[in-house]
C-alpha cells in the first residue's frame, strides 16, 4: 500500500520562457515517479495517484506490490481539455532486468488520471514482473482492461465495428503480433475484449498465470487454451469469444457464461440479431506454433503506446 509517510516528495516548479509568453512547469517526486507537467497541483496530485495505482494495479494483477525500481520513472504530461488521451513509456529489457523508463501522457486531467495513467502503468507492472516483452494483444489489452468505463466502451464499440465488417482479426493471428500493425486500433479493440473475456472467466493473476506459460513453455495454442481455460482448441475460444461480445458480453458463473448483462459490463447499443452473421472473420483459424520471447542477453528497448479511443496517434 502507498503510504504517504514512506515517501520522499518534494515540489518545486520553476517559470520559463517559451516563445513570446512565459509558461510555469513543475515537477513532483515520489518514491517511484517524477512528474512534469505544468500546473504544480496537477503534479502532485497525478504523482501520487501514479504511486498509487502502481500499489494498487500490482495487486490486482500480481497479487502482491512490486519492489522499488531502481530509478523512479519520469513523466512527462500535457494537460489540456482539448488533448485526446494518448501516451507512451519506454523501458530498456536486458538480461531479466527493466530499467530506464520513461513515460509521455496526455489529455484532460480526468482521464489522465483514470484511464491514461493506469492503462500505462499496467504495462510497467507487467514488464517489471515478467522481464521481457509481451505478446502486444495482451500487453495492450490488460493496458486498455484498466482504463476507464466510457474509454473501454469505445473500444468495445470499435470491435463491434470491426466484427460486423468482416475486419475481424482471427485468434492466431492477433497472437502472433510482435509489433503495432500499420492501423494499431483494431489490435487494442481485440485484445481488450479477449484479455477481458478471459478475466472474467478465471480472474486477473491466473491470466497472468497463463501468460507465463505462453512466454515460457514450448507449446502450441490449442494446448495452452485447454489447459488453462478448457477450450478445446484455440479455434473454439474465438467462436465462443465472439457468442460472448455477441451477447452483450454477459457475466460468468464459474467459468459458465450467464444470460443477461452483469453489473460491470458494458452497456453497449448494439443490435445483436444481425451481429453473428456478419462477424465472420476474413480468413480461417490456423493454430501456429506459439512464439517465444525468451530473456535477451543484449538490451531491448521497448516501448508501448496508448492511442486514444478515437483511434488516432
Ligand atoms: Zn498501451
């Protein structure tokens, strides 16, 4: 847990000149973050809302906080009601260990504070604990599974665009993907919905469970998706994953998927009726050899992106 006491803050802010007006920068320290931005009671209130959710996001996906890094993580944030939200942070993977981050957020406070800094957050958590790249539809959809309703509803929206289209991406092959495609938001638009699907079922540190065992064991898909969650192939997964979106992505009991909409999940306005015979997708499912990413022994740079929900950069 954050406690206030433990951490090592301070505030100053400093005035510079910037083209024909002059501009006020500040920054704020805690134990694992420096953040800059322009208004001083922003700074400190989203440094400690990033120590926060960083206690916070690491028992919700771990089960336990992380260790101290290091080095804190710089912030650097651009404020403005007028800024869809969007980010990056970068980190340096070498020899098991992360370092050198660096994060670039912007948007309205609001959902800096509830969707932005979360969602990038989440990527730090997971790299920190995992210590190497991950699959980018789930690196990205555990990101997005953080961010707030309204966002995630866009989201989900896009998907339905998506599938209703014949633009959907097949399992294998958003499972494969190691880098951003050209057009990154159908990527966030699945991965968020599959990584939340299979959440629902077996909760957020047994999916980490089984993303350990896709980063680390030589095994096919269709092995990984019966053992860890009963699907008889990888193929069966996406269909009953796509009967799920199709119903409105109801609650489960057990791992039983249930009728009718459960407290928390989205409410989207979509008609149904017509959504299964259109969401096929536009090739066939084929299992493919699952990729490794084992630990480098030279460094990777790694960096994740946060688009905003209207899908642009
Ligand atoms: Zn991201």
């Amino acid at each position: 847990m954050y406690k206030r006491g433990l951490v090592i803050a301070f505030l100053f802010f400093w005035t510079c000149i910037w083209g024909a007006g002059s501009i006020q920068a500040a920054t704020f320290s805690t134990r694992n973050f420096i953040v800059n931005t322009s208004d001083p009671r922003a700074a400190e209130q989203l440094a400690n809302r990033a120590e926060n959710l960083r206690a916070k996001l690491s028992v919700f996906w771990l089960g336990k906080e992380i260790p101290t890094w290091s080095k804190p993580c710089k912030i650097y944030i651009k404020l403005g009601n007028d800024l869809l939200p969007g980010g990056a942070t970068t980190f340096t993977v070498n020899n098991g260990e992360v370092y050198g981050w660096k994060m670039e957020v912007q948007g309205s406070r609001d959902r800096v504070y509830d969707s932005v800094l979360p969602h990038e957050i989440t990527h730090m958590i997971l790299a920190s604990h995992f210590r190497r790249p991950l699959p980018r539809w789930a690196d990205e959809g555990a990101a997005t599974f953080t961010e707030h309703q309204s966002e995630r509803n866009k989201y989900q929206q896009q998907l339905y665009k998506a599938l209703k289209t014949r633009q959907g991406i097949p399992l294998d092959r958003l499972f494969a993907m190691v880098e951003y495609p050209q057009d990154p938001m159908p990527l966030y638009a699945h991965g968020f919905s599959i990584v939340e699907f299979l959440i629902r079922q077996r909760g957020p540190h047994y999916f980490v469970s089984f993303l350990d065992a896709c980063l680390t064991r030589e095994k096919d898909w269709d092995t990984l998706v019966y053992e860890f969650y009963g699907y008889t192939t990888l193929e069966k997964l996406q269909n009953d994953w796509v009967s799920w979106v199709e119903h409105g992505t109801p609650e489960f009991v057990g791992t039983n998927m249930i009728s009718g909409n459960g407290v928390e999940a989205p409410k989207l306005t979509v008609q149904s009726s017509s959504l299964m015979e259109n969401s096929t997708f536009n090739e066939s499912v084929q299992v493919v050899a699952q990729p490794q990413t084992p630990p480098s022994s030279t460094p990777i740079n790694w960096s994740t992106t946060h688009i905003n929900s209207a899908g642009e950069h």
